[in-house]
C-alpha cells in the first residue's frame, strides 16, 4: 500500500520533470527566443549579441534548463519580454482570478451533477433521464463560445438581468467580480456538470444492475437506505477521477471563456502571451498548468486508492 | 468493407444513429456543393445593406459589411470539415498503431512512452497548438498535422488499454508461440479486437477536433478572414449581436448541429459496437 502510493507520488514528480523538459525544448527549438521578442525589428548584428551575451542566452542549452527549473522551483521565473515586470507577479494575479472563477464554478456545478446525475440513473429512461441526458449532450458538445454567446444574448442584452462582460482587472479585489462573475461561472458549470454526471450516471446504474443489490432488494432491505448503504458509496468512488480531470481543466485556464467574456484569468495571459511571443511567461505558465493537472489527478488516484480497497492490487500494474 | 457496410446499417437503425448520420451527411454535402450554390459571392461588400435582417433577398439577412449571411454560412463549414476529415483518420491512425503496439511490447518502451504521453496530456490543448500555429502559421499544411499530431496522443491510450485486454489471450499466446513477427501478430490478432475502440474513439475524436478548430478560428488563430469560418463568424458577430443576432445564430446553429450531428453517431456507433462509452444512455 504505501508502496504503491510512493510509486503513484514519483510518477507524477516524474511526468512534471519531463513535462519541464518538453516545455523548454520546444521554446528552444521554435524560432526567435527573448532576445527578439525584447528588441522586435532591432534584433540583428551586435545588438542582439550584446542582448544574448546580457541576458546570458548564449551559454549552453543544460545550464540554462537548470537555472530555470531552479528558479521555478523556487517561484522566480525571472522577468517578462518587456522586462518590466516579474513574470511571478503578472501570473500570481491571473492565477488567483482563475482560482476564483474554477471554485465558483465547482462549487455551483458539482452539487447539481450529483444530484442530476443520481435522479437521471434513478428514473432510469423515463422522462427525467432522458432530458437530463439529453441536456448533458448538448451542454458537453456545443463549443464554450456558443453556449457563452447564446447566454450572454439572452440574459445580458435581451433581459437586461446580468452584465455580459466582466471590466475588473487582473489585480482587483475578488469582490469587485461579483456580479460579472456569474454568467462565466454558469457557462464553465454546464460543460462541467454535463461531463460528471454522465460519469455519475453510468457507474449508478452499474452499481445498480450488480448483484449485491439485487441480493439487498431480496433480502427486504427498504429502498432508500439500500440507496444511501449500499449503492451511493460505491457508485461514487469511479466520479473522483472525472472530477479531478474537471478540476485541472477548470484551474488550467479556460482560455475561450475567459476571452469571450473579457476575463482576466491564466487563460487569456497564455493566449496573449504566445501571441507576443513571450516565451518565459509561455513557459511559465506551461509549467503551473502542468503541474495543477498532474498533483489533482495525484490526489484523485491517492483518495481513490485509499478509499477503494479493491484498486490497490490492480492499479500499481496497469500504469 | 463489407463490415463498415453493417456497422453503419445497424448504426442508422438507431434513432439516434439515424439521425446523426443524417446530419453528419447534410453537412458534408453542403461542404462539397456550397460553391456552386450560394446565392451570393461569399466576399462582396454592399455598403448598402449593412446588418438588414432576413428578408426575400437575403434570408439570413447581412452582416456588418453588408455579405450575405446564407452564402458564409454554406460555406462556413468547408475549411474545418476538410482539416478535421483528413486529421482525424491520421490521428487515429498513428496513435491507435502506436498504441497497440505499445500494448503488445510493454516493458521499458512501454514506460517510457507512457511518461511522455502523460506529460503531453498535462497540458493544455490550446497551449500547445497556439505554439506551433503561431510560429509556423496557420494554413492548412499547418493546421492538419497539429491537430493531427495533438489529437492521436490520447488515442494511444486508449489503443494501448484495449490491446492490453487481448495481449494476454490464447490466440495472441498461440501466434507467438508459432513465431510470428510482431507485426503480422499487430495486423492479424490485435487490430481487428481493437478495431472497434478506435472506430468510436475516431468518432469522438473528429468532434472534439471540430470543436478545437472552431474555437481556434473564434479566437483568431484559424482560419483568416475572409474565408467564411463559422467560428471566426461568431466572434465577428458578437459586438452587435443583440442588434443583428442573424449574423451570429446561423453559423451557430449550422456548427452546433454538425457537432451534435456526431456526437450522436459516435454514441449510437458505440452501442452498436458494445463499446461502453456511450455508458448506457438513453438516447
């Protein structure tokens, strides 16, 4: 058992190392480096060596990856493109607002993807169910800037009832957010909620159709407690991964949403700053992302593990 | 053949498969014939009707230059349906033999693979292909081998995981004991068993490509105007939808029910093949 956790905590150190290694090989290997993105159309001759020899990009590839995964380590992912600013201080701002925007999100869409998706498995092809399922299609197919768009005609132009674009700044307080806030939150919490309770759903009616449940049901156990003892505990256990999966994707920038409408979270910052060519702030960001996704499936894997008995002997094999 | 020939006669006995496959064909046929029968040159400017609402003329009305809406929507759908139609098989392709074969080898390639493959998933989709499209541009020797290269790295996944379930069979067993080459084993045992994941794995993945490329084009890093893109239609659409939603709801609702379109036909290909993905949906 603590083996098995040990192996699962090292395979995601590893899968973060080497996600630092490709981040930094393919800003190495694409054209351009910090050099031209500072100095634009003067970036030629002996300015840019003086530039690179400043800077010091032009010591050797290894010394340079360990300089910067040092200092990532240590939050310092030097400065941006324009050297204006800490690129720590620029992504602290965007990471917190998406933090915001993700649990706002969460708290809002995981309730009632449990509660749907529990009724929906429960009425079992009757009418709930298949609208709840037909919904969840919908929601989880049609792209985030239709849903988004649709939305914000409807409920900020038509109705008039919320602002269909958010004007804080990245470095607002939280509270100034609110109420711009909820017409995103709503968005992000369809697509998610669709997703997870289609999970929820899926492995409730597996539970349900199992044979220790039938054995309940012929024993006289009465309905409800049989729903709450018996299939609710494991039929949830196989959603935590989903959510986790929600989770790293909601924290990892939503970049269609955040554009749409006007947010200033990590997303955004990612698009604008591959557009300007700010390879530092792209890997930066590339890295955090990263490294979200990979701890929350960790924790997901480890809850799982340690709630589930029965994946301790099968899952150390199969990764 | 004979086989894609079945499949898709019990996928359309299936309401929803049906219907999927209906839309699925509509939208390729308007793809292929929208040039010869739109009513209006996709690029011509008319100062004079700028943003009129659907009338005789015009039945989807114009846009804020005054094009005719019905054209750019007809033809709206033709770049990402060509891009998302040949990446897709590729993806499949190369992440599905990559898979397999990863399946049936395990060991150290095995691992090491896997770890790569983890590390690629634990980044954001838009982050990586925004890189190489901004860097190299964004036509379409461009835009296929992206999304192409991006989206086969799941499939291996899923390929490795079905092959994983049939490496250990007798059949499998026998053909090795008699000596076969790997590849022969790849191409007479393990295919036709994981043939079917990756068919509806190739389903999902063409609309979930889809969505990326229209969300790519509404960002501005897709198509470049003014080819009529869908999603390039909406963003451009949206500073004065509440006065002219025309512009925006058709291209809406053209991407929307393409992609509803195929969502459908890969769960209803799903149950036909007993895959669990469509996990016993109603519809």
């Amino acid at each position: 058992m603590l083996k098995l956790l040990f192996r699962r905590i090292f395979l995601g150190g590893l899968t973060v190392i080497i996600v630092s290694m490709i981040i930094f090989g393919a800003v190495e290997m694409l054209p351009g480096d910090a050099c031209t993105a500072l100095l634009q159309q003067d970036a030629r001759g002996e300015t840019l060596k003086q530039c690179q020899e400043d800077l010091g990009l032009n010591r050797p590839a290894v010394l340079r990856y360990t300089d910067w995964v040092g200092g990532a380590a240590k939050g310092d992912f030097g400065l941006t493109a324009h050297r204006n600013k800490k690129v720590s201080d620029l992504v602290g701002d965007r990471v917190k607002n998406s933090l915001l925007l993700g649990l706002c999100s969460l708290a809002l869409g995981l309730p009632l993807a449990f509660a749907m998706g529990i009724a929906a498995a429960l009425k079992r092809d009757r009418w709930l169910d298949l609208s709840v399922s037909s919904l969840a299609i919908v929601a989880m197919t049609i792209p985030e800037f239709v849903s988004a768009t649709v939305l914000i005609l409807i409920f900020s132009a038509w109705l008039g009832w919320l602002p269909g674009i958010v004007t804080a700044s990245a470095s607002s307080p939280l509270s100034a957010f609110f109420p711009e806030i909820i017409l995103p939150v709503v968005v992000l919490s369809m697509v998610m909620t669709a997703h997870i309770l289609r999970t929820v759903r899926s492995s409730m009616l597996e539970v349900l159709d199992s044979d220790y449940v039938r054995m309940a049901t012929l024993k006289g156990v009465p309905y409800s407690r049989m729903i709450v003892r018996h299939v609710l505990p494991n039929a949830l256990l196989p959603a935590i991964n989903v959510v986790a999966l929600t989770v790293a994707w909601l924290l990892g920038g939503v970049v269609v949403i955040e554009t749409v409408f006007n947010y200033p979270g990590l997303g955004r910052l990612m698009v604008s700053a591959i557009s300007d060519r700010d390879l530092g702030l792209v890997q930066a960001i590339a890295l955090i992302v990263s490294c979200v996704y990979v701890t929350v499936n960790l924790s997901a894997d480890i809850l799982s593990l340690l709630a589930n008995p029965r994946l301790r002997t099968s899952m150390g094999r199969n990764s | 053949m004979k086989r894609i020939f079945e499949v898709l006669k019990e996928v359309a006995s299936r309401p929803s498969g049906a219907i999927g496959l209906l839309l699925v064909l509509l939208h390729i046929a308007i793809a292929i014939c929208s040039p010869w029968i739109v009513p209006y040159d996709f690029k011509a400017i008319s100062a004079l009707d700028i943003l009129t609402p659907p009338d005789a003329k015009h039945l989807f009305g114009t846009d804020q230059m005054g094009r005719d809406v019905l054209t750019r929507t007809l033809l709206g759908g033709r770049e990402a349906i060509l891009v998302t139609a040949i990446a897709t098989p590729i993806a499949v392709f190369w992440g599905g033999l990559l898979g397999i074969y990863l399946g049936l080898v395990g060991g150290r390639r095995d691992d090491v693979i896997m770890r790569i493959v983890d590390a690629f998933l634990s980044l954001p989709w838009i982050l990586k292909m925004l890189l190489l499209i901004v860097t190299f541009g964004n036509g379409i020797h461009v835009l296929i081998p992206t999304l192409a290269f991006f989206y086969g790295i799941p499939v291996i996944r899923i390929a490795r995981a079905a092959a994983h379930s049939v490496v250990a069979r007798d059949y499998v067993l026998a053909a090795r004991a008699r000596g076969q080459k790997r590849l022969t084993i790849i191409r007479r045992e393990l295919l036709p068993n994981v043939l079917d994941a990756l068919m509806v794995e190739g389903a999902m993945r063409w609309s979930w490509m889809l969505l990326a490329f229209s969300s790519l084009s509404f960002l501005g890093f897709g198509v470049s105007p003014p080819t009529p893109d869908w999603g390039l239609m909406v963003a451009d659409s949206r500073t004065f939808l509440p006065l002219a939603p025309w512009a925006g709801l058709f291209p809406i609702a053209f991407l929307s029910s393409l992609i509803i379109g195929i969502n459908m036909l890969a769960d209803a290909l799903a149950k036909t093949l007993g895959v669990d993905r469509a996990q016993k949906a109603p519809i």
